[in-house]
C-alpha cells in the first residue's frame, strides 16, 4: 500500500476519466492509505474501496441515456437532474452490484467532502469514524441549482467541490506528503467566475456564506491547482489529468464521447505508472 493520497476532482460526466485511472490501478493493485473524493471523484472512490474494476464507465454508459436514471423529468419530479435513489441503491442491488463486503473491509482510509451550506464550508466524512459514505457521496454530489440539499444529523449540504474543488491542502495537512492527483481538466484550464451568481443569490438567500463560496470557488480552484503544480514539481505529487481534449459536458449522454474518455484516463495512468512507483519507493 501506497502511505500517501489520492485525491480525485470531480465534474459530473467527466468522472469517467477517473474511473478509467482507477481501473488501471485496480488492475496493478495499487492501494492508497488515504483516498479524498470530492463529488464525482467520491463516486469513483466507492467502486475504488469495493474494488468494482469497470463499475463506474459500466454505469455510466447503460443509464446515461435512461430517464430513471437522470434528466429533467427527474429534476421536476424530484428536484435533482440525478436519480440518487435509483443511482446508489437500485443500480447495486438490481443491475449492476456493488461489492459492500470488499467496500467495508478496505484498509483505505476514504475521506469524502460535501459543502455545509450554513458555514460554506468543506465538511469532511470517513468510512473509519462511522459516517455513511455513500450518503456522504450523494451529499457531495448534489449540485447546486440541480440538486436539493442533503440532510446529514440536521446539516444541510451541496457539492463538495463548491468549498473544496481540489483537497490537496487538506491531504497535506493530514500528514499526506505524497500525492497522486486525478483531475478531469486539460493541462492549462482555469476555472472562471459563475454567471449564475444572480440566480444562485436568489435561490439560496437565506444561505449567504454558501453564496459566498459558491462566488469564490474560482479563486480557491485556481489556487488549489496551483499548489497541485507546485506540489509536482518539488517531486512531492504527479498530476494524472486528460492528455487529449476534454470534451465532455458535466451531465453527458454521448456514450462514444464517454467511452473515449474512461480510455484516456486508463491510458493516462499506464503512462504515470512509473513515475508513481518512484515516487513512494523513494525515502
């Protein structure tokens, strides 16, 4: 086992770029102490701990395109584009199963954040203090605007990437000081300002400091990736993000496109494999 982080972005759709690296390193089973999964990435993280080689780009190419699993019917229904029910608990239990005994019993210390939305800030939650997860991973997921928030012992939360995009600072500040790093952008993208401000002020009023996250997220993005840089070139981390364009949409139903991009993140990782194993042979 690797005595370090994984840490893993999210971005909707794009997550099946990680599940494509993860794949690679089930493949060469290759474990991490500490795994920190934000929105998609706690997704990714769940098959990871369950070590479900091929669950995720499974998932995501049969019921991309099937209303019971997302789309705006859902968000009128049940007012989230995702189908959390049919999503974590139905899709295991009836499709495509979930290995919770392997999930359980992982020596991977999982760390999942959502965003409290009272305080705006990252709420942090792990398999080894009780914490359930896989509601932790649907409150980490739950977009804003898209997705009600999610009731956790009477705290509400939303996406974890709205405080916490890329944790690399709180993995560092966990005693983490290796770090493999999954993002679901291109080499060069920066995160602008959102132009749904005026929306998202409306919606949540009676929650000014997620307001004020959410107007900031830009800013802590930018900066979080590059301490992530940073961190790779003092040879502290590796970078494993998309070498060929990223063209997918945060809600995706063209399963070529996702398809393609489960395969980018395999290949992406085959190709960092070296460099990993240096990194935590090293003293």
């Amino acid at each position: 086992m690797y005595q370090g982080a994984l840490i893993l972005e999210g971005g909707g759709f794009r997550g099946v770029y990680t599940g494509g690296v993860l794949d690679f390193l089930m493949e060469k089973g290759i474990l991490f102490s500490s795994v920190y999964g934000i929105s998609a990435g706690a997704c990714n993280a769940l098959n990871y701990l369950s070590q479900d080689k091929g669950r995720y780009i499974e998932v995501a190419l049969r019921f991309c395109n099937d209303p019971r699993y997302m789309g705006m019917k859902q968000l009128v229904k049940n007012g989230s584009i995702f189908n959390w029910q049919f999503s974590f608990y139905e899709i295991p239990e009836k499709y495509i199963p979930f290995d919770y005994d392997t999930f359980h019993s992982s020596p991977m210390r999982l760390m999942v954040g959502a965003t409290d939305c009272q305080t705006g800030e990252c709420q942090w939650f792990s398999n080894q203090t009780g914490d359930d997860t896989i509601l932790c991973s649907i409150a980490s997921s739950s977009m804003p605007l898209l997705s009600p928030m999610q009731n956790i012992a009477g705290r509400e939360y939303l996406d974890g990437g709205i405080a916490d995009s890329i944790p690399v600072r709180k993995a560092l500040a966990d005693g983490n000081e290796k770090q493999v790093i999954v993002l679901t952008q291109n080499e060069g993208y920066r995160k602008k300002p959102n132009r749904l401000m005026p929306v998202i002020r409306r919606r949540y009023q009676k929650y000014p400091k997620l307001c004020k996250a959410l107007e900031q997220r830009h800013i802590n993005y930018n900066d979080s990736l590059d301490f992530a840089q940073e961190l790779e070139k003092q040879g502290k981390a590796i970078l494993i993000r998309p070498s060929k364009p990223m063209v997918l949409k945060r809600i995706e139903h063209d399963t070529g496109k996702l398809q393609a991009a489960y395969e980018n993140g395999y290949e992406d990782a085959k190709a960092a494999y070296e460099r990993m194993k240096r990194l935590f042979e090293e003293k």
